[in-house]
C-alpha cells in the first residue's frame, strides 16, 4: 500500500449499487459514509451490508461509518420556493404559531428565539442567503435579506457566534443510533459536538445499547473550538467538518484552524479527518481545479488520517474519478514528507513511549518493516500517530472489528490473526502472512511493538526480528 492517506467516501444514489461500491473498494476507498441526515433507515441497513459483502469478496477490511443528522435547525416545507431580493423581510416562525407577513417559514428549534438576539447575523442554506436578525419576538424572529438568492423547504440555519441551547442528541439521532448498534457500525459520528460532554453523552447512549463502534466527532462551530482541547481528548476520531464550521467562522481563518487543530489531534493522541468540498466542483465536472488539487495536497501534507468526500460520490457524476483523483494527489505530495506533526505526540504513558522508540528504530533501518501486535487498536493508534516514514506498515489483531476501525488510520494495513501463547510463533506467522502477501523479503529487517502479554514477552515491547 503505497498511499498513507486513508480515504472516506458517502454513498448515495449515484454509487448505491453493488457494482459500484466493489469498484470504489478497489480505487482505494477505506470507509464508506452514511448520512443519516438523508438515508432511511431500510437504506442504511442495505448499504451496510453491501459493503461487508463487497469488502468480502475481497479480503478487504472496509468500515462503515454512522453520520447522524445532530441537533441542527431548519426551515419548514415551503408550496415552492422563496425568490428573495436584498431588503425583503422573512420570517422564522414556530411551527405552532401563523404567518403574519408574506415570506414566512417555520423552524424545527422552538427555541431559536430565545437564543439570538436583534443584529445577530442568519446564515441559510450553508452561505447561500445572508440575513440580519431585525425583530425578535417570543415565538418568531423578522430578519432582513442581505442577499439576494432562493430559498427552498428544509434549508439548513447557520447563526455564526451564537451558543445555542441545542441537545447533544435529537429523537431521530436515537432511533438513528439504534440502528447503527444493529447494524455493528465501525464508526458513530455525532454532529455539532459543541463540548465534551457531548461526546459523553453520545457514546453512553451507544454503550446502553451494547454498541462497539468508535465516536466521531464532528467540529463545526466556534462553540466547539473553544473546547477543542477537552473534545479531542474525550474522542476517537475528530472529523473537520468544514462546510459549517466555513460559515461559522471568517473564511479566512478556516485553513488556519484545520492546520491548529490537525496538529492539536497529533500532539493529543486521536485521529483526525479532513472533510467537505474537497473535489466540490467533480460533482458536475470530470477533473478538479487547481485550487481543490491544492486544497486536498495540502490535508494530506498535514498528514491527517483520512481525507472525506460527500456529494461528491453521493451524488456527482464521477464517483470513480473523485476517488482516482484524491488517491493520485495523496500518493503524489506524500512522496514530498509532510508536516511532521508527529514530532509533537505527548508523550503521557509508556505505551506512547514505546511507540515512539519502535518508530524511531525502524525508521533507522533501511527497509525496515513496522509491525504492531495488538488486541484492540490502541497501540497501533498510537504508533501510527508518530507518522513512520516507513510505508511497510502493519497492525495484526485477532478481531475483525479492529482491523475495520484501523482501516480510518493513517499508513497502516491491518490483518487478521489469532495470537499464539508463545511470542516466537505468534511472531513466525505474521511473517508468513507478510510473506505470502509478497509484502516482505527474505532478511528484511522486522521491528515488532506490542502490547499484548505471552510467555516471554512484556507488555510495551520491541523486538527486533529477520525474516
């Protein structure tokens, strides 16, 4: 595996056949993504479950990652959309409560009007209208167009700067999550996650249901940059969500504070996602510009552990394209290094220590391969974070589901094996898998970490082995 950066994709309706996901597993696609926000839950199911056959096929650890819609606030059904000109009034209104002006709309969050305030600025449709908030009533706000544009049913509400009294999990973010359980999903991620408490709650109510799958949380306001810190660390996966947190901060400051937080997820120890319109304009068009080829060099420079698509492949017209397109560009900038965020790992337990000083001995050697022995993923995590220069990089586990969670990781390819007793053979039949594999030659230096308890062999060790 030559290409470091993991890859995620959503499916939809332009890649929800068999055919089609079989063809994405085999251009490089990691993690498939579905959206709660649009999947019914029959859909869900089903895609679920071609994945696992597909990936079947082909001896493939593919993950299934669980988006859930979050408490995210929208505006009602509409006979037909709204054509707005600057200086119209609209009004948001709760859905229990009549219009009393011409361009009138409910919203989903009764709440909303006792969170904002006259002046607070109103985002819908991720940018497409500005609004300013001019009147603010107990059971409606009138805001004042500020740009021109249509607006159609069930348009997203951004309201940048302001905290919002929102639960950390809707009714449907429930039933969703229930369904991800039922489904075993690899991945949950949760939406708006604006503090760590969020992620508490989020993975307490997976674990009521017996749920195995690892949290993902997803940034999208300035709410939760400011508790960047205590959310990384309550997480397994920090995804930048990009699309939201663009129109909740200054656009400008958007490159920089995916750079801050990449490198914050490197020195804290949880894996990082770089997401939305990446190859945007490859839903219509067959090649990217040159500022998304950028765009997508630059996350995989910053080494972060996958990169994601969305429309893209949901609903675009070149799926296979987009995923040829980020494989080529990852494959060609990793070849240049990268950031080395790795560098700045803290170092808080001997664990972390230990795979430190695998990484630094193999990357001594010349073509020295890197393997991690490990139960649940841990230490595998943990030495990959260290970004080896080494692309022979390898985790063996006995548990499937570990070696679909490592899929999102970056640089790592995971096998499935059963540990022996004694560390020699457990040791002898990895290298015969890596052999029959054509991953290994005759010789090559092997620098072994692990975790794991034999006969003759401490918990945190290396050891160096020929094979």
């Amino acid at each position: 595996m030559s290409r470091k950066t993991k890859l995620i994709v959503t499916l939809g309706p332009a890649t929800e056949s068999s055919e089609m996901i079989g063809k994405l597993i085999d251009g490089g696609v990691n993690v498939f993504r579905l959206n709660m926000s649009h999947a019914k839950h029959e859909w869900a199911a089903e895609m679920t479950q071609l994945v696992r056959k597909e990936s079947k096929k082909r001896h493939a650890h593919i993950a299934v990652l669980f988006d859930l819609t979050g408490p995210s606030i929208r505006t009602g059904d509409l006979e037909k959309a709204y054509e707005l000109k600057e200086g119209d009034k609209v009004e948001f209104r709760r859905a229990d409560v009549s219009a009393t002006i011409p361009l009138s709309t409910t919203v989903n969050y009764p709440g909303l009007m006792h969170d904002v305030k006259e002046g607070n600025t109103l985002v819908v449709d991720n940018g497409a209208l500005l609004m300013r908030i001019d009147k603010v009533l107990d059971d409606r706000i009138i805001c004042d167009v500020r740009t021109p544009g249509s607006m159609g049913s069930r348009r997203h509400i951004n309201l940048p700067g302001v905290r919002l009294n929102l639960p950390a999990l809707t009714e449907k973010d429930h039933k969703d999550l229930a369904l991800a359980v039922e489904c075993d999903a690899d991945f949950i991620a949760g939406s708006f996650v604006r503090d760590a408490a969020h992620v508490r709650e989020l993975r307490d109510a997976m674990k009521a249901l017996e749920g195995e799958a690892q949290i993902v949380a997803k940034i999208e306001d300035q709410e939760a940059i400011k508790n960047i810190d205590a959310i990384i660390q309550e997480s397994d996966v920090i995804m930048i969500a990009r699309g939201d947190l663009g129109i909740e901060v200054d656009f400008e400051d958007l490159p920089i504070l995916q750079r801050r937080i990449v490198k914050r997820c490197h020195e804290l120890g949880t894996r990082v996602i770089v997401a939305t319109q990446l190859l945007e304009s490859m839903i219509i068009n067959p090649t990217p510009t040159r500022a998304e080829v950028t765009d997508v060099m630059n996350a995989a420079y910053e080494e972060a552990d996958s990169l994601m698509l969305s429309g893209e492949t949901s609903v675009g017209r070149y799926p296979e394209r987009c995923v040829e397109a980020i494989v080529r560009i990852a494959t060609r900038i990793e070849r240049t290094g990268g950031h080395g965020f790795g560098q700045n790992v803290i170092l808080r337990d001997e664990r972390q220590k230990t795979a430190r000083a695998a990484v630094t001995l193999a990357d001594s050697l010349a073509d020295a391969l890197l393997v991690v022995l490990t139960r649940r993923g841990v230490l595998a995590n943990q030495v990959a974070l260290m970004r080896p220069r080494t692309a022979a990089f390898f985790a063996f586990t006995p548990k499937e589901r570990v070696c679909r969670q490592l899929s999102l990781t970056r640089g790592i390819r995971a096998f499935q094996m059963p540990f022996r007793s004694n560390i020699e053979e457990t040791v002898q039949l990895a290298t015969e898998q890596l052999r029959e594999a054509g991953l290994v030659r005759e010789g090559t230096p092997i620098v072994i970490v692990s975790d794991i308890l034999s006969d003759h062999f401490a918990a945190n060790s290396i050891l160096l082995h020929h094979a």
